[in-house]
C-alpha cells in the first residue's frame, strides 16, 4: 500500500497521471479543436517547460547524488529532498529551454490532416498538443506525442490524455544539439506519433474497452526510478508499441521500454477446470497442489502454465515439480547461446553491469542505430534478457535483447 501511495503522489505532480481514472471518448466524436488546457499551467519540482510556447515539458525525478532511495522508498524520501531534485530539474529544463526544435501544435495539425477527425472552430471537443520528455536515466531521455481530451457543452465532463513514446532515445546535450537530419526525424515522428493519437481516439470511440484484459507492467517512461509493477488494461498490441491504459489515460509504449509486462490470466474464471479431472489416489494427495495466483504471474511469459502443471501431477508420492516456478533471485546463464550478432536498435544503452538504472546499473555508452555488435553471453534476471556484448570502438558490455535487432542464428 506504501508504494502504491507513493506511486500515485508522483505521478499526481507530473503529467504522466492528471485524471483520475482512465476515460473512454465518447462516441461521435467527428471533430476537435486545438486549443491549450489549463492542465498544463500546471508545474512543479519535478515537472517544467523546456520552450517558451510552454507546450514542452520535462519531467525527472533525480536528485543529482546517483542513489536510488527515490526508487527504493518512494515520494516520503523525494518529499524530503525536494529541494535537490528540483535543483536538477531547473538545471535541466536550463540546458534544453528552446533547443528541441519540436512544435506540437504544428505536428498535430498535420497529423489531423486526412485523418477521420477533422479539426473545426468552436467544437465541443478541445484538445492540447504538447511534447513530454521523460528522464528515465541521468543520460536517457524518453520522448512522446501527448495529447490532453477536454470536453464542454454537451461533451462536459469528457477528459482523457493520450501519449505516443516514440522510438529511440536521447542524451540531455544530444537533444539540444540537434543537427537538421536529427531535427527532422523528431519531428516526422512526432507527427506520426499524433496520426496513430488520432486512430485511437477513433478506435476508442467505439468502446471496446470492455474487452480489453488487464496487464501487470513496468516502464521507465512512465515512473522512471521506480521499480514496480502498474495496472492496466491493453487497448492494442501493434508492432512497435503496446497501448495501455491506466489511470491517468491511454499510453503507446515501446515495446522495448516496456521492462517488464505481465498479463494477469482468469484464474478464477480456471478453478472449475480441477473439478474435472479423476481424483487422485490418497498416496498422491499432498501432490495435488493448486496453483495459487502469485503462482501464476511468476512465470506470466507461459499463458499455458496452469493447465500444464495439472498434466504433471500424477498419483505417486513424488512431489509436483509445479510450485518452483518463481523468478530466480540470481541471473540464470544461457550456456550456450544460439545467436551471434546484432545490430544496436536507436538509442540502445551499453551498459556496464545487466542492471538498470535502479538496481545500480550505469550506462558505458549510446549505441546509434545499426551498430553491429557481437553477442558473446547471454542472461535472464529480473530486468529482462541481457546480452554481453562487443561493440566496435565502444567496447564490451551489456545490452537487454529488447534493444536489438536483427538478431542473427
């Protein structure tokens, strides 16, 4: 309960969460009008401009000394040190002020052109683009397309936020320094980013939420330092990003920032399955272990585990194997590794030690696009599936598998 307390006055400080529960657009909407929300008036210690048309912000929670107490203890610890961490904050938003050649209100005009929702004076639906740019790491900056739903007239009481992270990542003095060729990609993704806003809110328009199954995930673009899961539904899996929504609005996230994402089965919705099968001999009796549900979400990656584990216990004294299924506290090392080579995906982190941020983890270098590296070890902890990997005039160190590409067997 602690932590989910101090998840939710983080994110109630920042623009990750301002509603309070996840809202679904209504039905017929056909037209918006751009406009800017007093939502985003609002700013603090963590949260601030970073332009002078106040429609980019920035948000990070590091209080400058490298420890992870904020990640560790939550908003008390952060309360208390306040004063540091928005020292860096200001720091922050000083090197990038009017350096992200971005402008969101441009990049979502453009996007609306075409699109099935078409933008009109005087509609009942106003919406407020802006850029968000979250610090995941002290060298890692995460950026998304963000766009506040606000409603009046006969759409009163309509709000909802909708982000698109786009793909890659930056350093602080790499984002304000971009050339024209960097400049112009942000930007193409930017607007790209608003066209798939746009399907969305039509998409979503159609109320389907009801359908959507409820998912246990971990992402540093949403909490950065923190390490724990969020609850969501998933509204849709498409090929680079999984939209979420959770309190506070509807999210696309990389799939590779994704840390960890676990879809939690109808494990109640299973029990009438053990009514099923024979009973088993009185010998066998105390094998008869029903899977409890932390059971179930340690091994989430196998949707097919309860059923298998009835299959394998049979009426002998020998214990059921089924209850060993947790995350090991230890890397597990794959001994002989099936691939080879790679190539580094835009962004992707060397880092010294297979640990991210939050478990100590420290950044060696930023790979560009299509750096090849060779894989030499491969390891699966609590953060995902690493790799150590040698990188040309970068170096050896560790990348997760979800910053690869083209993975060669």
């Amino acid at each position: 309960m602690k932590l989910c307390a101090s998840f939710l006055l983080v994110l109630l400080v920042s623009a990750c969460a301002t509603f309070a529960q996840p809202v679904v657009v209504r039905q017929g909407v056909s037209e918006l009008e751009v406009s800017r929300s007093k939502l985003l008036d609002e700013t603090n210690s963590t949260l601030q401009y970073v332009n002078s048309n106040k429609d980019a912000l920035y948000f990070q929670t590091d209080d400058g000394t490298g420890s992870d107490a904020f990640a560790s203890f939550g908003a008390i610890v952060a309360a208390e040190n306040m004063v540091a961490i928005d020292a860096v904050t200001q720091a922050d938003a000083a090197q990038l002020m009017d350096k992200v050649p971005v402008d969101p209100a441009k990049a979502f005009t453009k996007a609306a052109t075409g699109s099935s929702i078409r933008l009109a004076a005087g509609s009942a639906v106003k919406v407020s683009p802006y850029l968000y740019i979250s610090k995941a790491e002290p060298e890692v900056l995460l950026l998304a397309a963000a766009l506040i739903v606000e409603g009046s007239g006969p759409s009163e009481g309509l709000q909802n936020k909708y982000m698109y992270q786009i793909a890659g990542q930056y350093s602080p003095a790499d984002l304000a320094s971009l050339n024209d060729a960097a400049a112009a990609k942000l930007n193409k993704q930017i607007e790209d980013g608003y066209s798939q806003i746009l399907k969305r809110i039509a998409a979503d328009a159609k109320g389907s939420a009801s359908l959507e199954k409820t998912i246990n995930f971990k992402s540093p673009f949403l909490t950065p330092r923190f390490d724990y899961a969020l609850t969501g539904t998933i509204v849709a899996d498409d090929a680079d990003v999984t939209w979420v929504r959770v309190a506070g609005g509807m999210f696309a996230l990389q799939k590779e920032s994704i840390i960890a994402t676990v879809q939690a089965l109808p494990v109640v919705a299973a029990a009438p399955a053990a009514e099923a099968l024979p009973p088993p001999a009185p010998a066998a009796a105390p094998a008869s272990v029903e899977p409890s549900p932390e059971t179930v979400e340690a091994v989430p990656e196998i949707p097919a585990a309860v059923p298998a584990v009835r299959a394998a216990v049979t009426p002998t004294p020998a214990p059921a194997p089924a209850r060993v299924a947790v995350k090991p506290a230890a890397p597990v090392v794959a001994v002989a590794p099936q691939a080879t080579q790679a190539n580094a995906k835009d962004g992707a982190s060397l880092r010294a030690t297979p640990a991210l941020a939050s478990a100590g983890g420290k950044i060696v270098a930023i790979l560009a696009a299509g750096t090849p590296v060779i894989l030499k070890q491969k390891i699966s902890n609590g953060s995902g599936v690493w790799w150590n990997v040698s990188a040309a005039a970068k170096g050896e160190g560790w990348i997760r598998e979800l910053e690869l590409d083209q993975i060669k067997r």
